[in-house]
C-alpha cells in the first residue's frame, strides 16, 4: 500500500506541468468605436476607445471568443485591431501616408471569418510585408460590412500588391 506522500507524488507526475503563454513577436492592440449616435460637433473618432492590448495567443482567443466578434457589434460600429503604438487613425504618424485595402460583405457569417482569418495571419505574422501593415478594421453597417487592412506607405507597390 502506498503512502500519501507517494500517492501525492505520483498524482503530481500525472498532472502535465503548467503550460507558458505564447508569446506574439509583437503586442497588438484592440479598439472600439459606435459612431451610430455622434455627438452634435463631435471630432470623427472622438467616440474611439482602447479596449484591451494582449500579446499571447491565449489572450487573444479569450478576447476573440468571448468579445470580439462583428457579428455581435451594433450597426455603424468598428472593431479595429492594431499594432501596439499605433492608432487607428489617419492622423497618426505611423498611418497618415498610408493606404488601404477594403473588402465588403453582405452576410454577418462572413464578416466573422475573414476577421478571424485577418487577424490571424497579422498576428502571426504571414504577411510578406509584415511592418508595413499598421491594423485591420471590421466595420458593420446596414447594407454591407466591410473588412479593410490599413498599411503605412501607400506609395510602397510591393505592400499594396
């Protein structure tokens, strides 16, 4: 018969240790913003708010999964995903020579699955031009949703292509 520390010890072996978090090569910011009800005068983006910044793939399937699916925004709200450091504005210094690139959709399903698969491929880094990308946004709206991938350099053909 075995003892309790023996017991204790074996029981221990048997549980598989704590997994690390999985570390992104870079941290990622997400924001919010619902300009279905602007204020009078109000500053486009004046409504934009930081949600939460993650740099691990656990974080970031917490947040997806329970947060940050389009489907569950309100109409002429945005998700926006961007690089730590960058806002999603045109006036940010890392954005105001930019570009984008925009894709429309009229089925909430498919907003869904190209965020997941956009943001999936930033996050791990599959673009060939990895640093000229500054973010995506997910935008609903009552007649087409739109995906648009935003970069820094408009002028920059090897990053639009």
């Amino acid at each position: 018969m075995a003892t309790s520390e023996e017991a204790s010890a074996t029981a221990a072996a048997e549980v598989p240790p704590q997994s690390q978090p999985h570390k992104l090569e870079r941290k990622w910011t997400f924001w919010f913003d619902n300009i279905s009800k602007p204020k009078q005068g109000a500053a486009w983006g004046s409504s934009m708010r930081k949600v939460y910044t993650f740099d691990t793939v656990e974080e970031f399937w917490c947040l997806y999964e329970q947060i940050f699916k389009p489907s569950r925004l309100p109409m002429n709200a945005d998700f926006h995903l961007f690089k730590t450091g960058i806002e999603p504005k045109w006036e940010d210094p890392e954005c105001a020579n930019g570009g984008k690139w925009s894709v429309t959709s009229n089925r909430k399903a498919n907003l869904d699955t190209m965020w997941l698969e956009t943001m999936m491929a930033l996050i791990g880094e599959q673009f060939d031009e990895a640093d000229e990308i500054c973010g995506v946004v997910a935008s609903v709206r009552q007649r087409q949703d739109k995906l648009a991938l935003w970069t820094k350099t408009a002028a920059n053909e090897a990053a639009q292509v």
